[in-house]
C-alpha cells in the first residue's frame, strides 16, 4: 500500500492505474476503522481493480458542539489495517489539500446543498452536517476520480443524499451501498462505540433488537411504528427508572420511503426503511433496518 497527502501524488497514482485499464474503487472515511470499514474495502475489491482509501475527519460535517476534537484519530493502526487486507493507495491529505486558500485562518466554504432532505432526521438534530457531508465527498471525488465509490447502509440518510448528489454532479460514477456489518449483539460497528463504557453497551444492544421486533411486527406502516415507539419507550422508562443506569433518550424513530427519504402514508408498497437514533450517555448512534411492505 502506498500512502499519499498531497493531491498531486493520489492523481499521479491513480492516472497510472487508469492508464493500465484498472477501474479505481474508492472508500472515504473519517478512521478509527472497524470491520465495517473493511467490509467496504473488500467490496471495493470486488468491484474494481485498483481501490483508494482515503482518511479524512472533516471539520465542516461536525456542529459546534459535537465531538470533532475528541473523535478518535489513529492514522497508524488504520494503515496497517488497510495494509493488512491490500488497498492499494491510502490517501490522508490535511485540511490544506481538501480546503485550500485558507492560509491566512479563513474558514472552509461550503459549496454543496443537501436541500430539504439535508433538514430531517439527522439534518434536523445536527444543522449543516450534511452540507458539510456533501462538500467533502464531492471534493474527494474531483480528486481521486474513481469509477465506483462505496457507502455503507448504516448511513442511510448519507447514501441517499450521495447517490442524488451524483446523479447531477458526477455523472458514470458508480455508487454502490454496502451491508452494515454488526457485532454479534447486532450492534452496528461504529467508530463511536468507542466511546460506550460496558453500561451504555449494553444499552445500545437493544436498538438493534427493537429494529428487529418492529420489522417482525411490521403488518403495516402503523404497525412497524407502534412497535419502534412501544419498545424505544420500554427502553428509556426502564433506564431513567434504575439509578445508575446511562440514560437513553430517543432523538427520532421514522419509517421512509427508501427511494424518496419522505414520510410513508399508510397504504406504501416497497421498499421502505425504518431509522433511529438514540443518545445514550454523552453518545449519539443510527441505525435503520430494511422493511418490504
Ligand atoms: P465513517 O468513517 O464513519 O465516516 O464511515 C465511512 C464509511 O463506512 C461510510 O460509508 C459508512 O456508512 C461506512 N460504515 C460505517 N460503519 C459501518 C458498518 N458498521 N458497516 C458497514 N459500513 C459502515
């Protein structure tokens, strides 16, 4: 694995590959990789010949008081684990490279608009993120250039705004969602699993479990909701009633149109997507399930 900072190198590289007929993967992520991250790697490999990671904890996707200082940065571990499993090029460029022309302390601009679906769900709880989101995997495009670019499902409300954003921007560029890799609990891997202690852990187990239980009870729209509200409740009276227990506070529980991200009416058939998030202590985690109605 060769690792690049500049985007001079990266283009380099990458024009030599394309240039010897490799199609060019490419997995963005912000580190702190899990299995979940390398899942994404390996699909990449699947589905080109030449696959660029790129590490990159990006300032603008983070509100002001969110956790972008304290959020877990480990550049040596994560090269050795995209080493181990043969990527071919990590790119880790510095915020200079992404956001250019701010030597004399200016602030990064953002030059993408997730629009009104940027607003709900986790738009609504984190204001800008998915502007932010936007700008960066935009630019990371103009400079890796790949011809397949891999997302995971957990991130659902990401990977739907991504796949529109390329519709109109990156035109040929092929996206690709891959399945949310879990811990035998269920638990979504997440970099911010890292900030659970073994009490909030075992709290966030059970979203999964309630995704489950909603789906199983999904006979209709009202139906899978009822359930997810029932359970999320059961979970956060049964914390707040223990002391000494982490809390869990429900921040939303929404059953989507998978195409469309928009609220279902009662009579939806399809594919439909039902997401959550939960705060549990100081940590706030998604996850969603699939349900064909
Ligand atoms: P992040 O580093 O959290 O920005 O994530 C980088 C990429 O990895 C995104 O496309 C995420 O959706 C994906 N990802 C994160 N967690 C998982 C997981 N548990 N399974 C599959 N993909 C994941």
């Amino acid at each position: 694995m060769i690792t690049v900072t500049s985007a001079k190198e990266l283009a380099q590289l990458v024009s030599a590959a394309k240039s010897a007929g490799k199609k060019v993967g490419f997995v963005p992520t912000m580190g702190a990789l899990h299995d979940g991250h390398l899942s994404l790697i390996k699909l990449a490999q699947q589905r080109s010949d030449f696959v660029v990671a790129s590490i990159f904890v990006n300032p603008l996707q983070f509100g002001k008081n969110e956790d972008f200082d304290r959020y877990p940065r480990n550049l040596t571990a994560d090269a050795e684990k995209l080493s181990a499993v043969e990527t071919d090029v990590l790119f880790a460029p510095t915020v200079d490279v992404i956001y250019p022309g701010l030597e004399n302390g200016g602030q990064p601009a953002v030059t993408k608009s997730a629009g009104p679906i940027g607003e709900v769900l986790e738009g609504a709880a984190r204001p800008g993120h998915f502007d932010g989101m936007l700008t960066v995997v935009a630019r990371l495009f103009e400079l890796v250039q790949p011809n397949v670019a891999i997302f995971g499902a957990k991130d659902a409300q990401q990977l739907f705004l991504i796949r529109r954003m390329v519709r109109t921007d990156f035109e040929g560029l092929e996206i690709v969602e891959a399945p949310t890799v879990r811990e035998l609990s269920g638990l979504a891997l997440s970099s911010r699993n890292a900030y659970l202690n073994e009490a909030e852990h075992a709290v966030a187990e059970k979203i999964y479990r309630m995704l489950r239980t909603a789906k199983d009870s999904a006979t209709s729209v009202s139906a899978a909701l009822d359930s997810a509200h029932k359970q999320l409740q059961a979970i956060q009276e049964a914390q707040t009633r223990s002391a000494g227990l982490p809390e869990a506070k429900l921040d939303y529980v929404s059953l989507v149109d998978a195409e469309t991200f928009e609220p279902l009416a009662e009579d939806f058939h399809g594919r439909a997507l039902l997401l959550v998030a939960v705060v549990i202590g100081k940590t706030r985690l998604i996850d969603n399930i699939e349900i064909i109605f």
